[in-house]
C-alpha cells in the first residue's frame, strides 16, 4: 500500500515539552535497590539511576527523531520534488546534524556526574549534584530550541505530502476550471475518490483509482486544481515546481476540453493552455497525451469540427476522445484507450533524469 514516505518521521518535542518529561520520568522510573545498602549508598544508586533515565530518554529520543528522518535523495523523484517545495534539504540535514551533535556532549556530562555522585559522602550532596546536572541537561536543551522548532515544522509539513502509488500508473488530467475534470475523475473511479489537501495548492485534489472487476488497481486518475488549469504566466514559482513533481508521476496527461464554452473560457483561451501542457508533459518528457472533448451534450457538431480543425497542427496522431462526464457518455473509450497506452509503453518505465 502506498504512504507517504515522512509518516513515520518521530514527533519533536519543543525544549520545554522534552526537559519536563525526561524529569518528570526520572523519578518515576527507578531500578530497585537493595535494602543492605546504607543511606549513602541507596542515595548514590537512587541518584545515579534518575541522571541515567534522564539521560536515556533524551538521548532515544533524539535517536528515533533523526532515524525517522528519509534520505530525500533516496526518494522518488516525485517525493524529491515536493519534499524541496517544502523544506530546504540542506538545512534540513544541518538541524538534524546539530541535534545528533548533543548526544556525545549529554553522554559525557551523564559520565561526569556518576563519578561526582560515587564521589560524595552524604545523601544530601548526592541530591545537589543530581540537580546540577538537570541545570546542564537542561541548558544543552534548551540551546537547541530553535533545532527542535525548525524539525518539528518541517515533520508537519512532509507529512502533508500526498500520498501517491509511484508502482500504479497515473493519469494526470489537465484543462481549465469548469471543463468537466473532477466530474471525468468521479466517473470513471471504481474505488471512492480521495480528495486531498496539497502543499502546493490550496485547493483539494481528487485521486481516483480504476479497478477491473478482479478488484484489481489498472490505474489512478489525478485532477491537481489550481496547477495545471492556467497559463504558466499566472503561477508562482511554487505551482511551476510542483509541476515538475507532477511530471515525475504521470504516464497519461488528460487534457480536457469544453467546445460548448460553457465553462467560461473561450477555445482561443484553452488551445493556448493545451499546448503549453502539451510542451511541458508531452514535448519534454514525452509523456503521451490523450484530448478530450468533454460536454457534448451542450456542444455542437460545428463548434467540436471548429476546435478538432484549430488543434489539428498540434496534436499529430494523438486521439481525441468526445464524451460527456456527468452522465459518463463515452467513457468507456476512454477507459480502453488509458489501458492501451498503458500496455503499449510497459508501465511507462521513463527516464526519470529528464525530469530534474
């Protein structure tokens, strides 16, 4: 099952929240210690054992904070891209780097305050020399206030990520608002749609998936309003990144038409919208295209031929495919057609290094 590669990224504390439970643990958490012991030697193991729980759930802590983090190197291009729309790796990997970097220095000050404590010869200075070394604990930590903020908002940002079956084929619809995109998606979904809110949008994306009758997952279909529904022009240079992280994943783009014009925008407006996905998705990447002519309820025969007519030098052999969503007239061609491209490129096996 696909997740989101940051899901398991370990919550982080702020200093305060990590100094109060490491203490509030130390106490509570205490080995047993034998009754022939004298006071000062039950006050030294007692004493020793709360520096060294305090030590130790920090330290874990710290561990499973920095464990939990993925190498974004390592990560699907898809992820790659996103995850840099978010955080910058290099500081990423600096905060991390400085908050491993307290671990020697607690480990040392743990080792320092044992020996103090076999040192002393009275319960009392055992006790002084405990909360001296929660003084310094807490000083380090403290010290790292900003580390610890600067991860935990980038774990609530990662894990915002969406999440996306980079083993399923994806198709990627594109076209203007209104044109019948997220009716196309719930149409055609055999499994309920997920909608979703994106990093990189603030509009819900909807992912559907296509299954056969074996309840097998064929292909999901993507609808990413708010990236690719307008002119490059008029996107910041958050929505144009996320659009390299879109051509990491889509084996299909959809581009949906409305001849009737009834979505708003004129065929002038959407013809130039299609060929800048067509360079974007099909001229660079090679990702291969299917049109679509959506609403032929309200469109007529002419105003189909005069649309067809005005994109004819640009699509080459790409198919074209009329249909209408709402009562999902033609779909069927459309499903076969994504099944035969699907086949015919091998689950789309594309050079991933085009796309960086």
């Amino acid at each position: 099952m696909a997740k989101n590669p940051f899901e398991n990224f370990y919550p982080v504390p702020s200093a305060e929240e990590l100094i109060d439970i490491a203490f509030g643990r130390s106490s509570k958490k205490t080995a047993p210690i034998p009754q022939r012991f004298d006071n000062v030697l039950k006050a030294k193991r007692n004493e020793v054992n709360r520096i060294q729980n305090v030590n130790s759930y920090i330290v874990n802590r710290i561990k499973n904070i920095i464990q939990s983090v993925p190498n974004l190197d390592e990560l699907h291009p898809f992820y790659q891209e996103l995850s840099h729309l978010l955080v910058d790796k290099e500081i990423l990997k600096n905060n991390l780097g400085r908050l491993n970097g307290i671990i020697p220095v607690l480990q040392k000050l743990l080792s320092s305050k044992i020996r103090e404590i076999n040192q002393q010869t009275s319960s009392n200075q055992c006790s002084i020399v405990r909360r001296q070394y929660y003084a310094r604990v807490a000083s380090v930590i403290k010290a790292q206030k900003n580390t610890l903020e600067y991860l935990e908002k980038a774990r609530r940002q990662l894990k915002s990520i969406p999440v996306i079956d980079t083993e399923l084929p994806a198709a990627v619809i594109a076209g203007y608002p209104n044109v019948g995109k997220s009716s196309l998606v719930r149409a055609i979904s055999t499994a309920k749609p997920q909608i979703r809110e994106y990093p990189f949008t603030t509009k819900e994306i909807i992912i559907g998936l296509y299954k056969d009758a074996q309840d097998t997952k064929l292909f999901q279909l993507i609808d990413t309003p708010g990236i690719l529904d307008r002119p490059m022009i008029e996107r910041n240079h958050i929505e144009k990144k996320a659009i390299l992280a879109l051509r990491t994943i889509s084996n299909i783009i959809i581009f949906i038409f409305d001849p009737s014009k009834t979505s708003g925008y004129s065929i002038h407006h959407q013809i130039s919208l299609f060929k800048e996905i067509l360079h974007e998705f099909i001229n660079k990447v090679g990702v291969p295209c299917i049109i679509i002519f959506n609403k032929m309820d309200l469109a007529t025969d002419e105003e189909m031929e005069e649309l067809q007519k005005k994109i004819e030098p640009e699509i080459g052999n790409l198919s074209i495919i009329r249909t209408n969503a709402k009562d999902k007239k033609n779909l069927e061609l459309l499903i076969e057609k994504i099944l035969d491209v699907i086949k015919d490129h091998g689950l789309f096996e594309l050079d991933l290094s085009k796309f960086r």
